[in-house]
C-alpha cells in the first residue's frame, strides 16, 4: 500500500495543510471565507463523533458486561482499573511539579506581558471562574449522586453525562448476566450486532477525518491569530517556556510510566503500541476532545492492539471521563507556573495540596476542549493563588490541550492493555495499516 493512502498520514497531511491554510488566510485576509466555508466541516465531523459516543459507550459496555459472565470478574477488573488510573494520575502530577520546580519558566515572563495579557482576558477569566464557583458549591460526595440518572433517556440526551450511561449499561449488563438463559442469549446477540454496526460507522466517519481535521486546523489558526498574527506571535514567544515544560514533562510521563507499566504488566513495546493507536492520538491531538475521540480509541485498541472487547469496552470509555493524566499534569504546572509568574513562591504543603485538587480536578474534568482549564481554577483557589493570573495562560490553552488530549488518550489505551494482560485478556497486536 502506498504511504499516502494509509489514513494516519492522511491525516497528518490534512492536519498540516489546515495549519498552513490557517497561517495563510491570517495573512491575506481570507478569514471570513474560511470561517464561513471551511469551519462549518470541521463542526460536522466533530458532531459525527459525538453522535456515535453514547450509542457506542451504551451497546459496547453492555456487551463488555455480560460477555465477563459472573460479577466477581467485574469488581476485579473495576478496582484494577481505578487503582491504575489513580497511580498514573499522581505520578503525571509529580512529574509536572518537578519539570516546572526546575525549569521555573513563570521566572522568565516579561512583566509587561503579563499587564498586556491580563487587560486582555480578564472578560473570560470571570466567565470561567463562575463556572469552577459552581462547581466548588458542590459537596464531597455530589460525582458519586450525578453518577446515578433519574432519567435514562435525559441521561442518553446529553453527552456530558456519559457516565450515567456507563452507570446503566453496567446495571443492564448485570441485568442481563443474572437472568441467563436463552432470553439473556437473545440480547446478548442483539447488542453485539448492534456494536458491530456503529464500529463500522465509526470507520466510515473516519474515512472523512483527514479533511475534518483539516478544517479543524484552519479555523483554529484563524480564531487564534485573528488577522493580528504578530501579535499571536509574540504571545506565543513569551509563554514558549511554559508551553516546553508541559510537553516535556508529557513526553517524559508517556515514555517513563507508560513504558513502565508496560514493562511490569505486557510486554508489548511502546512503538507497537503508538503504531496501533496513532490515529487516536491525531484525532485527540485535533479535536482536543477524550470523548469525541472515545469511538476511534476503542476500535484501535480493540482490533490494533489485541485487547479483548470486554475489557476495552470497560476501561476506555470510564478512562475517557475520569483518568485525564495529560490534564491533571498540566494543571500542576499552569498553577505553578502562575505562582512563580506572579512572584509566589509555593509551600511543600502547597504543592502537596495540587497532587490532591489536581488529582480531582482531572477527574472532574469532562472530556471536552478547554476543561482542563475550568477546572485549574480550582486549584489556584486552593492554594490561594489568583485565579485572575488564568489570563496568563489563556493565548497558549488551545496548544497544550491538543497535547494533553492526545497524552489523556494514550493513558487510556495503555491502561486497558495493563488490565487486559494481567487478565489474561490480550491478544496479538495487529498493525495492518
Ligand atoms: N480536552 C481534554 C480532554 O478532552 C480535557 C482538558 O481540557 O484537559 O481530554
């Protein structure tokens, strides 16, 4: 097969040349053409992926659930789970406090960026920060009361509720397991073909990817850059410390504790893993987004990496909303960063105190662009830095969210290959394409 008709390079390809567009019409002016013509893609194909989410995480878990035949299997595989998602999570973290504890980039920004900066966002940084109010109005155990719907079908309506669906599909398939018999096998097969079907959708949608992520790309330069590139430019310069400190520490998390894991747990090599799940990444990296990606991570995994279906349709779609290691480093960081940038310098216990809300603001985090950012609020809170300082950072978000999606994903993929070998439940990889 030749180089350009495998989809990942397609996808790369379309990737770059929306970037070059973007970069383009910023400077000849073309920016309404392609708000107007080429963005309203990039939307479709976001929608796309969204529509096919909760179908998916509904059908593939049942499916999951009930082929686990005896429910001692599936509390094992839940607390293993949640074990390893939890121990990444906290590594990913201290990782992040040590990379910007040495690097200390907040020491390099020029003041008069930071006033400029400021004036700029401080409209948005109210927006944002009456949102983390709500959430900090919350009690302790209000995630456990959302996790329950009242209503399945309002639950299925919102796909920021998609672990009220998990909730459900595992109480189906529990349903489902303890009634037995020929009945039980009837539904089984119903909901397995039915999981047959939305995979193949979500392999026709991706047939359009390279030129939804294209247009993805193209309208993200052109809401950055706006028609002032130098200006974009110039923010991008003084904040380019901070920005090497996330990817690099999100570099050293996948290749330390990913690699890791791998070692204690599989052994499979991380370039066989990055070859299986590499459109997953791109797509996480253009549409900054765990959930909308969710369909594509599980077809990967699943048929790429050898994980068995029931375990992949348990882990992946929980890790798409709770285990975000990209995310909770970041957040580390930002909140470092700012302190430093702000002239604090933060307490052990301080920085204690971000293992812990970083660790929760991750999982509270949904799967979708810009949570991250939210949910930082509340750990500058905690540690009684400025939540203003959020401004800061703001110009740069949008880069590392496609970085830290893309590090969110992977950690969900490795995870369900850490749980399916030590059940028993990994089969041979294939990289066919
Ligand atoms: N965009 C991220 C995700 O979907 C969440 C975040 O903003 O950090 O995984």
């Amino acid at each position: 097969m030749k180089w350009y008709k495998k989809l990942h390079w397609q996808i790369i390809i379309g990737l770059v040349l929306g970037l070059l567009w973007g970069l383009m019409s910023s400077l000849v002016g073309l920016n309404e053409f392609t708000s107007d013509y080429i963005k309203p893609f990039g939307t479709i194909f976001i929608s796309m992926l969204k529509l096919i989410a909760m179908p998916l995480v509904l059908v593939s878990l049942v499916v999951g659930v009930t082929s686990l035949n005896d429910t001692t299997q599936l509390s094992r595989m839940g607390f293993k789970t949640v074990a390893i998602y939890a121990i990444t999570t906290v590594l990913a973290i201290t990782i992040g406090l040590t990379a910007v504890n040495i690097i200390q980039p907040g020491k390099t920004l020029p003041a008069e960026t930071t006033k400029t900066l400021q004036e700029t966002y401080s409209s948005s940084i109210e927006d944002r920060s009456a949102t983390a109010n709500l959430v900090q109005e919350r009690g302790p155990l209000d995630f456990v009361v959302d996790m329950v719907p009242q209503n399945f079908f309002e639950a299925a309506g919102n796909n920021s509720r998609m672990l009220q669906i998990v909730f459900v599909a595992i109480l189906l398939g529990i349903g489902i397991i303890q009634i037995g018999g020929k009945k039980a096998q009837t539904l089984v097969e119903v909901f397995d073909a039915f999981n047959d079907v939305i995979i193949r959708i979500v392999e026709l949608i991706m047939l359009t990817a390279p030129y939804g992520v294209f247009a993805l790309m193209a309208s993200l330069i052109i809401d950055l850059a706006g028609d002032d590139l130098g200006q974009a430019m110039e923010l991008l310069y003084a904040l380019g410390w901070y920005c090497i400190t996330v990817i690099m520490a999100l570099i050293i998390h996948v290749f330390v504790v990913y690699a890791s894991l791998f070692k204690a747990t599989s052994n499979m090599k991380l370039s066989t893993f990055f070859k299986a799940i590499r459109p997953a990444m791109l797509l996480g990296f253009s549409t900054s987004s765990s959930s909308a990606t969710l369909p594509v991570t599980l077809e990967r995994v699943e048929k790429n990496l050898g994980v068995e279906e029931e375990v992949a349709s348990f882990v992946l779609p929980i890790g798409a909303t709770v285990n975000m290691d990209g995310t909770s480093l970041y957040q580390a960081v930002a909140a470092v960063f700012i302190a430093q940038a702000l002239g604090m310098d933060l307490s052990i216990a301080q920085q204690l105190m971000i293992v812990l809300t970083a660790t929760a603001a991750s999982i509270g985090a949904a799967g979708v662009p810009g949570a991250g950012i939210v949910m930082l609020v509340i750990v500058l809170e905690t540690i009684q830095v400025p939540t203003a300082g959020i401004a800061l950072i703001l110009g740069v978000d949008r880069i590392l969210d496609m970085c830290r999606t893309t590090v969110n994903i992977t950690g969900d993929a490795a995870v369900s290959v850490a749980v399916a070998s030590t059940e028993g439940r990994l089969g041979e990889a294939h990289l066919d394409d």
